[in-house]
C-alpha cells in the first residue's frame, strides 16, 4: 500500500470545515493528522470530529507532527508568516487565495518555498470545479470561437447598513479589502479564472477597489487582456437585488452568491454566474451549482458534466497536490499564479489613484 501523506490544517473558520469534508474523500491517499486554530472551542469541536490532534499553536503542530503538506486556511493578512515557517520547516503548502495581502509579502512566500526545496500551491479552487473545467474545454477546441467578452457580476444585500466587510486580521485597515463577495476576496478568483479560460494574461486595467475600514462602494474592475478579449467584474453587497422571485437555479454545489451561502441541493435565487461570449457562441457558467450552458445560432443547450461538484473540488485541488508531491512533479497551480492575480488586482487600485489605466509588465 502507497505511504499516505500526513496533512495538518491550520486555520479553522467557515471554509475550513467545507475543505475537512471533502478531503474525507482522500483518506485512501492522505491522513489528516492535526488541526490548529487560536479559537480553542471550534479547535475542540473539528478535532473530535474528524479525529486530529488538536493545536493552539501551528508552529508546534508543525515541529512535532513532521507533516508532508499544510494547509494554510487562515486569514489572508497571516499567509505569509504561516507559509515561510511552514517551508523552513520542510513542509509542502497548499495556501488559500489570495495568496497575500501585499505583493512583496508573496515574493517572499514563493522565494522562500524555493529556497527551502518545498512545494506551493495557491489555492485557486475554480480550476478544479467541473462546471469551468469544462467551459474550459469547449473554448480551447473552439466551439465558441475567439472569445470576446467575460463578465461576472454579485450585486444584491439587504442596503448600506447590512453591508458587511471582513475584519481587519482579514485585510490590515486602510489596504484592499472589502466584503467576502467583493473584489478582493471573491475577485481574485474571477481574475484567475478569467486568465486561466482564455490561457491568455491581462495587458492593461481599470477600476475601483474597497479599502479595508473605509467607507464601500461600488467595486469594479475592466480587464484588457492581451489577445483583444475584454474581462469585467461588478461587486456591490451593500444594495439590493434585482432577481425576481423563482428566478435563480437549482444548485447543485455548495457555495457563495449574492444571497450568502447556499448548501447543495437547495434552491440559489441570485447564484455565482459567468458569462462568456465568443465570436460563434456564448458560455453560462453556474460555477457552484454546477450548471453550463452553451448558446449558439442552434439554440441553447445544457452541457452534461462529469465529475463532483462543491465542496468536492477542494478534494480535486489537493488530490492533484498529492499527485505532484508523489511523483516528484511541480505544483500544477504554483504560488507564482497567485502572485500574477495580485498583481492584476493591486493594479487596479492604483488604476483608481492615478484616474488612469494601468498597464501591466508581463509576468
């Protein structure tokens, strides 16, 4: 029998308990061995559950436990100490996007993987959902021709005085920020999903960002990529939306829309949607409920999917992480790709200072 590799997790909030369910599809190749959280009650409660060793403090976690891979799921604001002590310690990292909360913080996570021979890989978890996968697959063989335009847009909320933004140990005061489905949180992986669909980089942008502890808005971003197609993004929690009642989709998947979170098998009134238009047809792409559709001169057409939808891709991108660890390949996502989609997202801050597009240095 294959040696199973020893994961510790560190950090226990929301997502954490959706990524410890699915990895229970693993075990046959993995062993949850620990987990490690500052909240000793929630600590308490998953380590029972899902029988791991329970810690206060990751550092010790990782000395005494002598993991294969952690995964960092905490804050963003802590990846990177986490993932350098992690490294140091000769520990393999899967990490939560975005991959940090400054650009130079991210330079130093994936230079010091490097340094210390061990592996990154940025947790960008829409590559492994199979509703884009396959979306993927119908505009590389190009059934919808050049792509011209994506979009996506999360606009909904109950007004201003219910917008909630996450808290400072989320993103430091006065930096990107922003509520969970804003641009910082959420759109990070929209820009990489958009790059990643079309395997095309961003040349220029444009648009506005929330600043963590400041006043929210409208948050945009306009993205030229370099083949000629066009990516736009439209986030704003702090209104209402516009859906009408039994519009929405059946879904299928876990995940997040502008109506919060929305467990599989439920009814998504406002669900997480991309659209993508090509010269010979057009995508729509219900990424969490795990539905596409293809629109041509034919008519539309729902297209079959294979494989699980969320939580499950979690399972997939570690899978697909023990699977490079195993056969001594690198990371299929490495940091550097979250490094790009910081890149793309700090420009767009100071696109909004400037009042200007902002070209970006190609990565």
């Amino acid at each position: 029998m294959t040696k199973r590799l020893k994961i510790g997790i560190i950090g226990l909030g929301s997502v954490a308990e959706l990524h410890l369910e699915a990895y229970q599809e693993l075990l046959g190749e993995i062993e949850i061995v620990a987990l490690a959280e500052v909240e000793t009650a929630r600590l308490n409660r998953l380590s029972n559950r899902f029988n791991a060793r329970a810690y206060n403090d990751y550092r010790q976690m990782i000395d005494r436990e002598k993991l294969d891979i952690a995964c960092v799921l905490t804050p963003a604001a802590t990846h990177a100490p986490i993932t350098i002590d992690c490294a140091r310690a000769g520990v393999h990292v899967l990490c939560e996007k975005p991959l940090s909360t400054s650009i130079e913080a991210a330079q130093e996570m994936t230079a010091e993987c490097d340094k210390s021979r061990v592996r990154l890989c940025y947790g960008a978890s829409y590559r492994f959902l199979p509703a884009l996968q396959k979306a993927r697959e119908l505009i590389r063989t190009g059934v919808i021709g050049d792509v011209v335009i994506l979009k996506e847009e999360v606009v909904g909320g109950g007004g201003p005085e219910n917008h909630k933004a996450l808290s400072f140990a989320h993103y430091p005061a006065g930096g990107p920020g922003g509520a969970g489905m804003g641009l910082v949180d959420h759109g990070i992986h929209l820009i990489d999903t958009f790059t990643w669909l079309i395997d095309c980089e961003a040349e220029s942008v444009f648009g506005r960002g929330d600043k963590s502890g400041e006043k929210p808005g409208t948050e945009h971003m306009h993205i030229n990529f370099r083949n000629g197609a066009v990516g736009q993004l439209l986030y704003n929690s702090g209104t209402f939306s516009t859906g009408l009642p039994h519009e929405g989709i059946f879904s299928w998947g876990s995940g997040w829309g502008a109506g919060g979170f929305v467990r599989g098998g439920r009814w998504a009134g406002n669900p997480g949607c991309i659209h993508v238009h090509g010269t010979k047809g057009a995508l729509r792409i219900f990424y969490y409920a795990n539905g596409l559709f293809l629109l041509t001169k034919d008519g539309p057409e729902q297209i079959a999917l294979a494989g699980r939808p969320a939580p499950a891709h979690f399972a997939a991108q570690l899978h697909a992480f023990v699977t490079n660890i195993v056969q001594n390949r690198p990371s299929d996502v490495p940091g550097e790709i979250g490094l790009s989609a910081l890149r793309v997202l700090f420009a767009v801050y100071e696109s909004f200072h400037r009042r200007a597009l902002v070209t970006l240095s190609r990565i």
